[in-house]
C-alpha cells in the first residue's frame, strides 16, 4: 500500500466512498471494508483497501474513532468490522 | 489484505472441497440457492462449482437488486428524467437497465440530465449546488441500501430542501423466499443467505424457513472460503438431518442486524402492498414506499409517473433465471442477442447478474457439459 496522501479536511472535495473495485458498482449486495482517517460527524473520511479516500456517513455506526474499521454500502457505513469478529 | 486474503486460501479451499464431497450422500442430489447477486458473482468469479461434487447443484437466486427491476419502473423513471429542469440521479448499473423504449443512457443521450452517482448522499449534494433543478434520486435495492436512502431522505428533511425527492424502488429480501419456496417449479434443500443484507436485518427473519419448509439456511460472506464453508454447513446440516438458521459470517452479521438502521428504515419507509418483481410478478408486502413523515420527497407524488407495466420481450427468459429454474445459458438469447454490450434483460445488466457473471467468467461452457446438453 503507498503512504497516504496528506489528510484534506474539505468535505466538499469528497464522493461518498463506495467505489465497489471487485463486484456489483454500487447497488447490489455488496459492501466495502474502509478505514476510519478523520472521525467527524456525521461523514467521517475513510480509506478502502484500495488507497481511495471518500466521506461516509457514520450516523448508524456511531460514535467512531481513527483507525475503526466499517463496511460501506451505497456511502453508508451499516456496520463495524472488527465488533462482531 | 485483511478480510480478503485469509479467505482466499487454496489448501483451505481444497480442504473444505474435500469435507463438502465426504459430506454428499451417494445417489442424492442437492439444489442449494445462493439468494444475493454478490454470491452468484464471487460464484463464477472464483469457480467455486468446480470445487464441488456434481451432485451439488448452486441455483441462483432473485438478490441482485437491478435484475427485478421491471421494465415499467425503468420506463417511469426515463419519464421523470426526461422532465424539464430535472437532474436525474442513479447508481451506475441503473443506467443501462433497458425499459420499454431504451434506456437511462439513451435519454441522456437524448439530452435529459441524467447523472450515475456512488451514493445517495452525492445526490443530495447535487440539489444543494442547483438550487433552481428539481433533482430526483432514483432508490433500488434491498434492506442493504435502504439505509443510506433513508438517512439521506433524513438529512434533506433536516435541511428543509425542496428541490430533492426519491422514486422508491426498495426492496424486501423475505417476501421473495416466500414465493419462491411457495413456487410448484422448483425444489430446493437449502438456501445461502445474503449476508450484507443481514448486516441490517440480522438472522432472525430466516427462522420461517428451516421452522416452515425445512431446509437450512447459512448466512455467508463474500470470499471464496465464506461460501465452501456455508455449503460445508448446509451439507452437515442436510446429513445429520437438522434444518437451522446458521451465520457464517459472524465477524460481519450480528445476529440480531444492526437496529439503529432499523428504526431509521422503520421512520422513513413503510410497506407497499404489493410490487411488481421482473420474473416474480406481483409480491404483496415486497417493497417500500415512503412513510407519510416523507411524503414531500415522494417523486411519484411530487412528479406526474405514467405507471404504466410493460411486458417483457418475448425472448427475454430473466423470469426463469431469477427464479433459478433455468441456467443463464439456456435462456435462447444469451451470448447471441444478449450480451454485456447489448441486454436484452436485467440479468445481464449488472455484474452481479446471473447472466453477465456467466457470460464474464466463462462458466457457462462448464454448465452444458455438466449437465450434457
Ligand atoms: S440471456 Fe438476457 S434475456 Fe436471457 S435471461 Fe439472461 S438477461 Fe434475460
């Protein structure tokens, strides 16, 4: 993976993440793993497996923290990672 | 990489290959449906019938949100996109979905403003950079993406914008089980549930299945060894006689779902009493609308919709495919008249389509031999 890109705070300058690599574009029933880069409210800006850094909203997983792992559907975190694991 | 490599181990595959075999009574056949689109992908993607014994037959099921979509809606909403000041948004594999007359991508061909976006969300950006367009956000898919709808619908209410509005095209995943177990055309022993789905809604709304049909059900993950060791489980389920709700996907699926997405769906949805469903026909208590609280954002309230069904093409054998009665490459016009490039149906509009993942990895040719046609 290469180092990360300096962290861009300017929400406006995100899409929401979900830029499903491996599947179904964004609609079917499948769902991304990202990191969490910047823990704000109510879109956080995560990283996927990929390097892509994108806003997702984090309403129904909240509160979240740097460094959580969630998965992302339609730019929509719905659930915790490492929570259930 | 994390959650994906550690699911992709071939000695593993092959172990589980070999337990699965060891598993399969002699002279028994077992009809297994993958329900989700993301299986039937990861499926023909990986090859993973070719580590199955014969007599293991994976059907596909009706999970891939874009395939049920009837053409009636993709008319009704090539309708609304073609209005005057309107920004019509959609997800990727929406635009290519053929209706009556041609697609989201011919009318914006045509001129209309049609516009692919990866969420909700980004529509919503959208109506609040153009305030003077009506923007109008077209909603597929099961309980998976209904909750970044509804938490979009949420954020537009809280916001007071008057210019956005979604046509609702959500779904549900159990009234379809239900039909299809209902269905005098297919026989089947056991079901992979879908697992993202489940994130949302959890386990629990499977239980009818083992408790009123008897057969297993294993919730599964997306790699590869996600989805051997939910048929290894089904098959020990099968062979000690025992017909339960399982979750394979445990470090995902909490059990009981994820229930503050819940009650947002519960706020801004409710049940529809019947929706058309391509191959399925009408399926009462299927699909969601939006809840009166969210009437205003309603697109086929705010907009006059035509509304009007239209049928399938005559060649078109989608009905069959997501029914799992026949085999992608059975349909008359797959691979010759339909392809990727150029549907005809649904199926093989989106990759997680029966269609397009045969026709992409190949399996098909496979299939015919397996089954000596
Ligand atoms: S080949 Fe085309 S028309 Fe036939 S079932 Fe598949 S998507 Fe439908």
């Amino acid at each position: 993976m290469s180092a990360n890109p300096p962290l861009q705070v300017d929400h406006e300058s995100y899409e929401y993440a979900c830029t499903v690599v491996d599947g179904c574009l964004t609609c079917g029933d499948v769902a991304v793993p990202v990191t969490v880069v910047e823990a704000s409210q109510p879109d956080a800006i995560c990283r996927d497996d990929h390097d892509q850094q994108g806003l997702v909203g984090v309403e129904l997983v909240a509160p979240v923290s740097k460094g959580d792992r969630l998965l992302v559907h339609g730019g929509v975190a719905i659930a915790r990672l490492e929570a259930n694991a | 990489m994390k959650f994906v490599d550690e699911f992709r181990d071939g000695d593993l595959a092959r172990s589980l290959a070999t337990q699965i075999a060891a598993l399969a009574e002699p002279g028994r056949h077992y009809k297994v449906m993958e329900v989700c689109g993301g299986h039937t992908h990861t499926i023909y993607k990986h090859g993973i019938e070719d580590h199955l014994p014969e007599t293991v037959e994976l059907v596909h099921g009706p999970g891939c949100p874009v395939c049920v979509i009837p053409m009636g809606r993709v008319d009704d909403a090539i309708a609304l996109a073609k209005l005057p000041d309107v920004i019509f948004t959609c997800f990727g594999d929406m635009m290519r979905v053929p209706g009556g007359d041609g697609s989201l991508i011919d009318a914006k061909a045509e001129g209309a403003d049609v516009r692919f976006v990866y969420s909700p969300l980004d529509a919503l950006k959208i109506a609040r950079k153009n305030p003077d367009k009506q923007v109008i956000f077209l909603a597929i898919g099961f309980e998976t993406t209904a909750p970044s709808t509804a938490l979009t619908l949420m954020r537009a209410k809280a916001e007071g914008l008057e210019n956005f509005s979604v046509m609702c095209n959500h779904v549900t995943i159990v009234p379809p089980l239900k039909a299809l177990l209902e269905s005098p055309d297919l026989r089947l022993d056991a079901f992979i549930g879908p697992g993202h789905v489940s994130t949302v809604v959890g386990c629990r709304p499977y239980e009818f299945i083992p408790a009123q049909y008897g057969q297993p059900v294993v919730v599964a993950g997306f790699e590869p060894l996600d989805l051997l060791q939910s048929i290894y489980m089904i098959m020990k389920q099968l062979g000690e006689g025992r017909a339960e709700v399982e979750n394979q996907y445990g470090r995902v699926v909490p059990w009981e779902g994820n229930m503050r997405a819940l009650d947002v769906l519960d706020e801004v949805f409710e049940l529809r009493p019947f929706f058309e469903w391509r191959g399925l026909g009408f399926i009462s208590q299927s699909a969601l609308k939006l809840s009166d609280a969210y009437a205003d954002f309603d697109a086929e309230l705010r907009f006059d919709v035509p509304g009007v069904r239209v049928a399938d093409p005559k060649a078109c054998q989608c009905g069959e495919v997501l029914k799992g009665v026949i085999k992608p490459w059975e349909c008359k016009v797959f691979g010759t008249a339909c392809t990727p490039e150029t549907p005809i149906g649904t199926c093989m509009v989106s990759s997680e389509g029966a269609c397009a993942a045969y026709y992409n990895f190949g399996r098909f040719a496979r299939s015919k031999a397996r089954t000596g046609s």
